[in-house]
C-alpha cells in the first residue's frame, strides 16, 4: 500500500454558508465550490491549502451520516483522507492485516474519487478515509467537477 499524501481534511458543519466564512474570509483560503454526493446524502465545500485541502461536509438528509455525526459530536473534524495509488491494492492490504474496514470496496466520492472508510475502531477513533484520483486528475476536487 503507499499513500502519496494527505488528501483532505473533512470537517463536519451544520451550514457549509455560514461555515465557510471563517475558512476564505478569516484564512484567505479560496472557495473552490459545492458539490452534493446523493449516495452520502452530504453536500461538500472545497479550500484548497497547497496540495491538501479542507473539505466541509453538510448533510443533506436528517438520515445522512453527517447529520448523525453532528448529532452526536457536534460541528469539527470528522475525518482524514489519506490519497493512495491505488485503493483496491490498498484495501486488500488492510483487510490481510486484520484491519476493520467500512467500506471492502471503493465508493464514488466527490471531485470523481473513489473512497473507501476504515472504521474508527481499527484506528484509535479516528475516521480514515482512502482516497484514489485517477491519473491525470491530481487536481483538487473542486477544481476538476466536470
């Protein structure tokens, strides 16, 4: 498995709106967009930070996994996603490893990634999230949305 870099921070928020005002009005970062994920039922906001960047995640369903997260944890970092080569290699590893996986296989992600979750339990309580973009794609995802 070889992760290249981090890829993103996911930040959970009840209100990408009133979110992002701290992250381009008080940071400077520049605001790259929304995009909604119907399958997560979560719509996201890209800020771009070299070649990381952070994401806001807000749910789109009381059902959602944001919404459930915020419920319980309140507003704050929600996940961190590692960019890997190639993500089925990578699962494949961690599940040979014994390492408790959320997803087994990649899921459509924003920005035209494929994602894939290790569960907090394998991980000391933080949520990790794989992240695979295809070759030529090594934009942010705001910057590459169709």
């Amino acid at each position: 498995m070889k992760i290249l870099k981090i890829d993103h921070l996911g930040i959970a928020v009840k209100s990408i709106d009133n979110g992002k005002n701290f992250w381009t009005d008080i940071l400077g970062l520049p605001f790259e967009g929304t995009e909604t994920v119907v399958e997560q039922k979560v719509t996201t906001a890209f800020f771009p930070v070299g070649e990381s960047e952070v994401e806001l995640l807000e749910s789109t369903s009381p059902e959602g996994p944001i919404a459930k997260y915020l419920e319980k944890r309140g507003e704050g970092i929600q996940h961190v996603a590692f960019r890997v080569e190639n993500i089925e290699k990578a699962l494949s590893y961690l599940k040979e490893k014994g390492v408790l996986l959320i997803d087994e296989k990649p899921r459509k992600g924003a920005g035209g990634a494929r994602i894939a979750f290790l569960h907090p339990k394998a991980t000391n309580g933080v949520l990790v999230e794989l992240c695979e973009r295809q070759a030529g794609k090594d934009a942010l995802p705001g910057q590459h949305d169709g």
